[in-house]
C-alpha cells in the first residue's frame, strides 16, 4: 500500500477518541461470562483478537450478543461452561489463548485449542507448567511448549509461583486458575506487568490480596460482575502521540483514555525525552481503571535510556521508542527487550528493519537496542511482517518522514485497532492518504 502526502507540512489541532482498550475488552469478556449476571459491555474493541475470545466463550455455551456496538453477556458462572463441539480456534490472539489455559484447567472436560501460523509459533510453557503444577494436564499435538494442544482440566490445587517473566498474560492466567483452586494461589511478578484483571476481579468482589509485586486469590463460588465501561486504549494512542509530538506545530487532545499506572511506562518515558505531554485524570470507572485526557504538542527530544523493569509497563508501545529515538537529540538505548522477541513477530528485529530502511541508525546487541538520533527519515519500501504494532509504527514513520513510502501489509492492523489507517487519514485532514 503506497503512503502519499498531499502537503510537506501537516497540520494536526483536533481531538482524539481512541478505540476501546485490548486487553480491558479481552478480560471484560472472560469475567462477564463467568458471572452470574447479564452484563453490558460499551465502548468494546471490535478487533479480530477480541473476537476470538468471544467466539470461545461462545463455542462454550455462553450467550454474547452485539446489539448496537454494545455486547451483552448473559454469565453462566464458574462452573456453567459446556464442552466446545470442536477445536476452539484463536487466531493471532496470544491473550485468549493464555487466558483461556488458565480457565479451561479448571473445567471438567477436555478441550484442543490452535491458532494461525504466528500464535502457534509463539511459547505456551510459561503458562502450562504452573497450570500443571495446580493440577491440569496439557498435551502437546505438533511441538512441546506451543499450540495447537489439548487441555484436560481438573481439580487444582493453589500454588506459591515466582515467575520468570513479568507477564501480564501469565499472572492473568494463573489468577482464574485460582478462582477454582483449593487453598490460597499466590503468585510473585520479577517486575510490575499490567493489574487490570486484578482490579477487575476486586471490583466483582473476588478475595484478591495485593503485597508490592506479589498478588494472592482464593478460590470463590461466584463472580459479581456489573456492567462494563471499556477505557479508550493507551497503546492504540500511543501512535497518535508519537505522531504529534514529531509533528510541526501539533496540538492534540486525547478524550478518555485509560491511565491505569501499570500502562503508563511510554508516557513516562516520552515525558523523559523532553516529550510535552500532560495527563489529566478525572474519575475511576466501576471495572477499576482510571480514566482520563492526554495533551501532547509538538517537542524536540532528547535521547534516554530504558532499563529492563521498565518494559512490561510499556511493552505494546515499546517500538515507538525506536521511532522517537531516530529524532531526538542523542543516542537511546534499551536494555533487555528479550520480550519484542515473542510477539507475533521479533518486533527488535521487525521495527530495527523499517527504520533503517529509511535512514535510521539502529543497531541491536543481543537484547539490547541502540537508536543513533539527529536523523531525518525518509520514505522507503517498508514491510509488515505480518504484524500489527510493526505495521502502525510503519505507518506513522512514513507519514513523518520525507517523501512517500509502500508498506507490503496492512490488514494485520486489524488484530488491534481495525480503523487505523482511517483514523490516520481523519487525523490529518485528508493530507495522508492510504493507496493500494
């Protein structure tokens, strides 16, 4: 798809309303389904990934409807799940998959879940091992440690875990294996990841205790859901804000926005870098996530580093940092990105490709990632990789940069945020527009 630009010099003074929060969506739906209550969930993200999840709970015997861009769930409880009449397919979403692993142990049937080409390839172990050491048994189909696999559930037995990784998606997982454990499940994060399942699970009255970086649940016998508002999403924004503060004379206004403390690392960041953005908080909504606007102007920025406990809190946003460190003043560098290395694609080695196509300097030790700034992008052919935060960061560096660009793929946008490029377009009045 070929990038144009109807004017060198873009305007950007408008306000901005971001699509519903990913992972917030994601996690209304697993909760809502095991309540006992009929919920309404508004401002969704209507992505290919969120519709997964409520394609399984749906093969599950749960009711979901969408009426108006508003989904209702109809719960069944903890223990109301039906066995799927088949395989339950995935996708590209890794969270649905880990999740899911989580509550299909506890479940007294079995199940077989795959995915496409990307998710099968990526490691399932960090999640099946604590599950099985609760007490559920995984089984392999193709390759040990990844989809496709079937899980028989059964009676789990709370656990003390240290994980390895901090992990939102892995501690999400073993929190609903703890909803049905006997005993007490704790888990002990290396780092602090994304809590929005356990504010969640605390709003709907769960026992969930939390200690600095470890997190404690005990079983229960219900989930008292209520109705959902789902934030608009930090990690779909993220891109707008890149985008102004390396534009001309930009000012732009974000309107509810989540800002939740555990999502917040790239603002803090970009705050470091000299980026001028203000963050105005103004209520705390029912599922526990505080919400929020977001101003950012155009600034000059200087050069940072990032250190590795800083990631899991910016872990979606982390290859903007590439983006804005080819134009600050200096040399950034992030330490320890092992993580960008099992997402759908190497996201170090995906971003590192695009950029230096278009005259960035940027070099990758190990896990560790050095971006030479004072640089001055210019279009180039540029590649997805087949995956979405690639192809976006693509995107707004083309549209930065200098003269016009082609990007091999966009429909994988679609995974996280399926009105992208039109909102790209919109953004601009029109001054960028998207060719095939």
């Amino acid at each position: 798809m070929r990038i144009t630009k109807d004017s060198s010099h873009l305007h950007l003074n408008r306000e901005y309303f971001p699509p519903g929060d990913k992972s917030i969506s994601h996690r209304s739906i697993f909760l809502s389904a095991l309540g006992e209550n009929e919920v309404k969930i508004e401002n969704f993200l209507f992505c290919d990934d969120c519709l997964r999840t409520i394609n399984a709970f749906q093969k599950m015997g749960v009711n979901i409807k969408i009426e108006d861009e508003v989904v209702k769930v109809k719960g069944v409880g903890l223990r109301g799940l039906k066995p799927p009449p088949e395989a339950i397919y995935l996708g590209n979403s890794g969270t649905t998959a880990r999740l899911l692993l989580g509550v299909l142990s506890a479940q007294q049937f079995e199940c077989e879940l795959y995915g496409d080409r990307s998710l099968n390839a990526r490691p399932m172990e960090r999640v099946t091992h604590p599950l099985s050491l609760m007490g559920a048994e995984f089984i392999f189909l193709e390759k040990e440690g990844y989809l496709p696999l079937r899980v028989s559930g059964g009676k789990l037995a709370g656990i003390e875990y240290k994980l390895p990784v901090a992990s939102a998606q892995v501690k999400s997982a073993l929190l609903l294996a703890g909803l049905y454990a006997s005993g007490r499940t704790g888990i002990i994060e290396p780092a602090k990841s994304r809590d929005h399942t356990e504010r969640m699970l605390k709003e709907f009255g769960v026992d969930i205790k939390i200690d600095g970086l470890r997190i404690e649940v005990t079983a229960c016998e219900k989930i008292s859901t209520e109705d959902i508002f789902v934030p608009g999403d930090i990690s779909s924004a993220a891109f707008f804000i890149a985008l102004a503060l390396l534009l001309d004379d930009a000012y732009l206004v974000i309107r509810n926005v989540g800002i939740n403390p555990t999502r917040m690392g790239f603002i803090e960041a970009v705050k470091r870098m000299g980026g001028d953005v203000d963050v105005i908080p103004y209520k705390e909504l029912k599922s526990g996530e505080p919400i929020g606007d977001i101003i950012v102007k155009s600034s000059q920025l200087k050069a940072i580093e990032v250190k590795g406990e800083e990631i899991p809190l910016m872990i979606d946003e982390l290859p903007l940092i590439f983006l804005l460190g080819c134009y600050a003043q200096g040399v950034t560098r992030i330490y320890s990105a092992s993580e960008l290395r099992v997402k759908e694609t190497d996201r170090i080695n995906s971003v590192s490709a695009n950029l230096n196509a278009m005259g960035g300097e940027i070099k990758v030790e190990g896990d560790d990632v050095i971006i030479y700034g004072n640089r001055r992008l210019k279009g180039a052919n540029l590649r997805s990789f087949g995956d979405h935060r690639t192809a976006m960061v693509a995107v707004i560096a083309a549209v930065i940069g200098d003269g016009e660009s082609n990007i091999d793929d966009l429909e994988c946008v679609k995974i996280s945020y399926p009105d992208f490029v039109s909102d790209v377009e919109k953004i601009l009045d029109g001054k960028v527009k998207f060719k095939n």
